[in-house]
C-alpha cells in the first residue's frame, strides 16, 4: 500500500533564472557566469509561497564589471541578505534613495516599500539572497518600477 503524500509539492527545486529579464536588471556579458541567480520561489515557481525568494551566487566579480541593477522600487518591503563565501566576504554598494553604503558580509538591508535603491557588487565572494514580500504567483516586473 503506498501512502499519498500530501506535501510532496512544497518540496521544490530553485531553477537558473540567470537569463531572465526583469525591469531594472540589465543582462551584461558575463554577469550570468559570474553572478548566477536562483529562484526559489517567485514568477510562477512555487505558486502557493506569499513570500518571493531568489538568490545570487557571486563567484567573481569581473575587471570590467557594470553595474547591472539600475535604481528601482517596489510596492512591497524586501530584504537583501549578505552572505560570505567561504572565507571570503563580499563587498558591496548599496544606495537607499541616493545615500550611498558599502556593506560588508555577512549583513542584512531591510528596503522598505517605495524606496529607491539599487546594489552593486565591489569585490569577493559570496551570496546575495534577496527577500520580496510579494506572492510567488505573480511576477517580479508587477512589483517592480523603474525610477526617472
């Protein structure tokens, strides 16, 4: 007799969402390699989450790194969360509504909702999870708005 398993889909897989475009990201050459994002959740991935979850895995910051996230808001809270890689800490610019930070792992960035800001990896290694608070069935560009 084989038992039903009633929670077996809440047991997901994040998939590559490197490639993907979304409003305010810019896909730069070599940004995929050497910063590789996750989705756990989010964009139709794991529907039923209320909670949008993705991950960057900075293995490298290129010489000839642009920044790739231009300044944005969204119409709900999110966290940024620094984490090192190993022995190595990841340093980054972080600017709230045009005040600028460079923040050091590991570390945590609460960006309230409506909040202009924008990051950008300086040097090391490490991982970028980030934390909207909006629901995993929806995508991230409805939450998203360029600033002027």
């Amino acid at each position: 007799m084989t038992h039903s398993r009633k929670y077996a889909g809440c047991i997901q897989k994040p998939y590559d969402s490197s490639s993907e475009e979304h409003r305010a990201h810019k896909t730069v050459q070599g940004t995929a390699a050497a910063m590789r994002r996750w989705t756990f959740c989010g964009d139709g991935h794991l529907p039923e989450s209320s909670i949008r979850v993705t991950m960057r895995h900075l293995q490298e910051i290129p010489p000839d790194y642009k920044p790739h996230v231009e300044t944005h808001y969204h119409d709900a809270d999110k966290l940024y969360i620094l984490l090192p890689d190993g022995d190595s800490n990841l340093e980054a610019r972080v600017v709230l509504d045009g005040e600028e930070y460079t923040v050091l792992s590991p570390v945590t960035i609460f960006i309230p909702k409506g909040l202009p800001h924008s990051y950008r990896p300086l040097k090391g290694r490490g991982i970028l999870l980030m934390i909207l608070n909006v629901p995993c069935s929806e995508h991230y560009n409805n939450h998203t708005f360029s600033v002027a």
